[in-house]
C-alpha cells in the first residue's frame, strides 16, 4: 500500500514484483496474484488488464 500511495495511487504488476522482489526473496507471481485479489475484494485496491499480461493496479480513494 505505502509503495502505491509513493507512485501516486497507480502501478503496474511488473512494477510492484520488481519493488517487491527486492525486499522479499520468496515472492513468486502466484502469491502476489493472491494479495492482490485480497486487496481488491477489501476494496483498497483496483486492478485492472492492460495487455494480455500487464495489469495495472490503483489505490482507491476514499
């Protein structure tokens, strides 16, 4: 969350792993797809298909 609220609210899924991967060894795409999926059905975040496989994910506001 505090890495979206410093790229003003929106990023891409390749963005956040990289981000990710440098502070955590053990993320793989499958749990982060989890996370995400969490986020967005607590209504923090959407996401949305950029591109067969680029997604861009959006903090929401309130």
């Amino acid at each position: 969350m505090e890495l979206l609220e410093k790229k003003r609210g929106t990023i891409t899924d390749e963005e956040l792993c990289k981000a990710l991967q440098g502070s955590k060894n053990d993320l793989n795409v499958r749990a982060l797809n989890k996370t995400l999926m969490k986020l967005e059905i607590n209504g923090l975040i959407r996401v949305f298909d950029l591109t067969k496989n680029k997604r861009r994910i959006e903090l929401v506001k309130k």
